[in-house]
C-alpha cells in the first residue's frame, strides 16, 4: 500500500481500518475453503503476509496521526457515524489472533489479549458516546452501528480454544444483546426515514456479519450444531438475500472507504458455510459456500484496485 502523503495525515480516517478487517477476513475464508478442500496452507500464507502488511501500514500511519494531529482523531471520535469504527482496530487485533492461531498458540494469545481488552473498553467507550450528553438523530443511525456488536462476537473464535470460555460467553452475550436492540433500530431507520446516503450505501452489508459471525462463535464454545446456531447460520443468509435486492444501487456510486464494508461480511458468511458443511456433511452447504468464496475474492481484488487507484490519484484521504 502506498504510502498516504504528509499533508493528509491529519485526514487519514480510522475507517481504513475497514481495509484490514476485509483482508483479514479473506485470510480466515482461504483458510477454510484449504481445509475443507484439503488443498494445504500456502493461499491462506500468502494472504496472511499481505494482510499484515497492510495492517502494520495502517496502523503506523493513524498512530502517527494521533501523535501528530489529536484533534483531528477527537474529532472522528466525536463524528455521530465513524465513532463505530474505532472497533475496528481491536476487532482487527482480534482476527490477526484468530489468523495465527494455527501456526503460533503464543503470538495469538497475546494478540487475543490485546484485542479483547481493547474491544471491551472501546465499546464501553462507544456506548457511552450514544448515551451520554449528546443528542443522535434518524440519519445518523446506520448499520455501521453493528460494528461494536460484531466485535463482541469474535472474541470467543478464538477465545473458546485458548481456554477462555467464560470470558468467550461473556462478549458474546454482549454482542448478542446489543445486535438485537441495533437491529430494530437499524430497520426502523432503514423503513420509516430517509435512505442511507450514497456514500455509506454499501454498509448495507455489515446486516450480514452479526448472525455469520456469531455462528461460528457459537459453535466454537459448544462444539455442536443445534437448533440456535442454525438459526444464527439462516439469519445470515436471509440478511445476504435482504442486501442482493438493493445491489441494484451500488452501481455508479462513486469509490470511497465505506466500500470495504462489501468484504468482511461476506468472508463472515463464506467461513460459516464452510465451518456448517463441514460438521453437517452437506454438498449444499459446500457449493454455497465456494460461491461465497469465489465472490469474495472477486470483492477484495476489485476494492484493491479501486483503493489503489484513489491513493494514486489522491482522491483519498481528503478533507469531508
């Protein structure tokens, strides 16, 4: 990844973060589909390293903006809509934990405990922001709202096989809880006010990632598939039926970081079909699954490209 100029620094948004999160999730998809096809580790490797890569670049570059420019960062803090997306930096930590599990027990359970901290302090701090002394409206509700929630969740993929178990019930209980209170206001907004504005359309699909990634958590704590996971599992196809209706309005929207929220979502949902195919031994579950994951790929190479392009051209990182 290009390196964002100087003088934008301060504009440098902590929805980049979004980036990580989307490579990050293609990361856990390869892996799945590698060991659902026994095909070896050296895609997923591969992804891994770049993913990184883009993560370290990342978050060199907006610690240095909180350095360099606080008030700019308090003042993303205090936007109505981006204030969601500063879990995004624990819930990275915590899919980088998930990622290396697999080839380093230590280095992820560092990762873990790094991000479990920081993902229960950020949504503390995140909630309290939505309740506190200030007064939200209509408009500023979206379903990027979900992504406190969704952090919650993750904790127990990797939490559940370290040890954690009542820590893990503890998050997910959590993200469970307030997925539903932001369901029913997200729809509420979604069907009685005004439609989302182009630029933060395509975070329609964040709808998906909740039930996706709480099936995986679920089964990572129990070990089983019952009637609950299969309703967490088909709650997220539902929601990736609801968002094909609107696919329609992406198109001529013009680029912009909120793009990336096409991503890991959809990785949610490939990883989940390919962990219930698995255990359920269903060709259907297999097929939807390759689906998912072949549209996946096509989503990050096509949000690469475009983001590239915008750092080339320097139509990002500019001042909203």
């Amino acid at each position: 990844m290009e390196q964002v100029p100087t003088d934008r620094l301060e504009n440098f948004p902590v929805t980049f973060f979004a980036v990580v999160m989307g490579m990050l999730g293609l990361t856990l998809a390869t892996h799945a589909a590698e060991t659902a096809f026994g095909t070896g580790g050296v895609i997923s490797m591969i992804v891994l390293a770049v993913s990184v890569a883009i993560m370290a670049a990342v978050a060199m570059l907006y610690t240095a903006k909180v350095f360099r420019h606080r008030p700019a960062v308090v003042e993303e803090w205090s936007h109505p809509v981006k204030v969601a997306f500063f879990p995004t930096i624990s819930i990275s930590t915590l899919l980088l934990a998930v990622a290396i599990l697999p080839y380093s027990i230590g280095a992820a359970h560092v990762l873990w405990i790094v991000g479990t901290i920081a993902q229960g302090i950020l949504t503390l701090s995140v909630i309290a922001n939505w309740i506190g002394h200030r007064t939200f409206q209509q408009m500023h509700l979206g379903p990027a709202w979900f992504i406190p929630a969704v952090g919650n969740v993750i904790v127990p993929v990797a939490g559940a096989m370290l040890g954690y178990q009542e820590i893990s019930w503890l998050f997910f209980s959590a993200g469970l809880m307030f997925w539903i209170i932001l369901l029913t206001l997200v729809m509420n907004r979604l069907i009685f006010h005004d439609p989302l504005p182009a630029r933060l359309l395509p975070t329609l699909v964040i709808l998906i990632a909740p039930p996706a990634v709480a099936f995986i958590a679920y089964f990572r704590m129990t070990g089983e598939i019952d009637a609950f996971s299969r309703i967490l599992l088909n709650s997220g196809y539902v929601f990736a039926a609801v968002v094909a209706t609107q696919a329609r309005k992406f198109s001529g929207l013009p680029f912009a970081l909120s793009w990336w929220a096409l991503s890991f979502p959809v990785a949610a949902l490939t990883i989940a079909s390919f962990l219930y195919a698995g255990q359920a031994s269903s060709p259907a579950h297999e097929f939807v699954a390759g689906f998912l994951l072949a549209a996946l790929v096509a989503i990050v190479a096509m949000l690469l490209v475009r983001t590239a392009r915008a750092i080339a051209s320097r139509r990002i990182c500019l001042p909203e």
